[in-house]
C-alpha cells in the first residue's frame, strides 16, 4: 500500500487531539523538536512543551517530576540517546518510582539512516525490556502509531515507544481497533510463521510471505506490536507448523528472538526458530534504509530463505 504521512506527524497529531480531549499532557524535547516534529505542538500548546536543550538525562528527570505532579509527560529523542545515555534515569526516577513517563525513542536500528552508527540503536529494546513492567511497543504505520499513542496516554505506567520518523505503507485502515498487549495476524499460513516488529520488518515479513506463496510455502505473518507484554497466546496458536521466525530492526540478541525463544523453551519446546536480526557482532553503519537493510540481512529476502531452511 502507499506511504502515508510522515509517522512523527500522526504522532504530533494524536498528541494535540488528546489535549484538546482533556489529557493534561506535556511534551518534552531534548533540542530535537524539528527532528521530532514537535514544533508544531509547541506553536500550538507553548505552556505545554519543554526543551530541556542537549541533556537526555535531565529530559527524563524532568519528565519524571513531571508525572510525580499529575502530569503525562511524553520525553522524545532519539532512540539512541532515549536507551543508552538516559537508561539510569529512566529506570531509576521513571520505572523504578513507579510513575507515568512515556519515553519515545525516535530513529530506531536502521532508519537512523545517514546519522551512522553513533546513532543507531540496535540495542535500545534489549536494555528496556529487562525493566520490570514496563510496557514497550513498536507500532509499524500510522494507524497503529495513532491507537498506540493513544493507549500509552490513557494508561497508567511507563511507555518505551519506539517511532520511526518518515513516512510508512500503510497496513490497517485508519478505523482498525488495538489492544495493549495484543497482536494482529496480518496474512495466515500452514508452513511458517513470520513474527515481525515495527515499520521496516512487518513490510519486509509481508513480501517474504508473497515470495513464499509463489513457491506453494504458505506463512502466517504476524505483527507483534508490542514487546512487552509479548502476546505469547496469539504467537502460539498461530504457529500451527511449528516453524517461527522473527524479523526484528534490532540486534538479533535480547529482544522479539530471544522473548520468542524463552517462549518456545519454556512453552512450546518442539518448536523451531530463526532469528532475522542485526548480527551480534556488528555496530551501525551510514548509509541508505535500503542499502543498511541489505547490509545487515533485514530484507525479505533473508527472511524468506530463513524460513525455507525451517522446512527442510
């Protein structure tokens, strides 16, 4: 399908939509508001946007007092800066305080693009997904961008949103329903199962299961969202083949392959699985989406041949 507006954009949107509903929401930068697009809301709400400049640390200790005092804070920067340089505040002052900070990490594994491998998490989700109950998710278009943002203001508790900044094809209708914690299956199949996170690997599942098809290899392909709370039920119950692979824009360690492989090991042992991932041996790169995509194995293609080697 065709690209829609730009992600950042839905995201802005549906923030200023749940102030207007009453949320008391507040957004909060680390000098990065045109990266993020939050201008707009800053023009539009200026008592509710804060720049705390080049300080990642302080952007969550500030959000963190924020929420203490009954506000939503939502705290965007990149992903790389969001995990690694903020991590201590964010589970200490956030998570381990038991408060409502919705941190979103823009740019994340390959879409940090031609900002190289300074600025290239590909192990933002491994590190947030080891914090107690802290909800994680990557919504792969705008729809789901849209509902998951919504469902993060409207819940209580710590957010790590990861937010590809660009544009994305779109996969659900703007009226689609979404459930924290709840998975879609996207196209279902008796050979494989595709287990895909986010807007770069859910695209990529899809064409490796059209590719599967022209082969009489038929795969489900299932967008997990959601990290943490994985939906292990509707992993399962739509892996009938026993065959799993999962595509994630991460490191192929820590995160959706390994939450799937403790799955399977503790749950579902006879089943097999492939992990399509960044190598755990490399750092980022610049380049092109398409050319780090290929670079680091991400593509249809790698997931396809992945899946094939599980039917042998």
């Amino acid at each position: 399908m065709a690209d829609q507006k730009e992600m950042r954009e839905v995201y802005v949107e549906t923030l200023m939509s749940l102030v207007e509903e009453g949320k008391d929401i507040i957004v909060l930068e680390a000098d990065l508001m045109r990266a993020t697009g939050t201008t707009a809301f800053a023009k539009k709400y200026p008592e509710r946007a804060i720049n705390v400049g080049v300080a990642e640390a302080d952007l969550v200790g500030v959000a963190s007092g924020l929420s203490a005092g009954g506000k939503i804070p939502f705290a965007a920067t990149f992903g790389c800066f969001a995990s690694r340089r903020a991590y201590d505040q964010f589970f200490l002052s956030a998570n381990y305080a038991h408060l409502n900070v919705k941190l979103v990490g823009t740019d994340p594994g390959v879409t940090a693009a031609y900002n190289g491998g300074t600025h290239m998490p590909f192990e933002d989700l491994t590190l947030m997904r080891v914090i107690p109950n802290l909800t994680i998710a990557e919504p792969p278009d705008a729809a789901s961008l849209a509902a998951v943002t919504r469902i993060a203001a409207e819940t209580d508790g710590c957010f790590y949103l990861r937010l590809q900044r660009k544009a994305a094809p779109q996969i659900y209708p703007d009226d689609e329903t979404f459930e924290l914690g709840r998975a879609k299956v996207l196209r279902r199949g008796k050979d494989v199962t595709l287990v895909a996170l986010g807007t770069v690997m859910v695209n990529e599942a899809l064409k490796a299961a059209a590719s599967l098809a022209e082969e009489g290899i038929e795969a489900t392909v299932i967008d997990a969202i959601w990290l943490a709370p994985l939906d292990e039920a509707t992993i399962l119950a739509n892996s009938p083949s026993g065959r799993i692979v999962t595509c994630e824009n991460h490191r192929v360690t820590g995160a959706l392959g390994s939450a799937v492989a403790e799955l399977i090991a503790e749950k579902a042992p006879g089943m097999r699985l492939a992990r399509i991932g960044v190598a755990a041996n490399l750092f980022g790169e610049v380049g092109t989406l398409e050319w780090l995509a290929e670079r680091f194995e991400l593509t249809a293609p790698h997931i396809a041949e992945a899946a094939r080697k599980l039917m042998w």
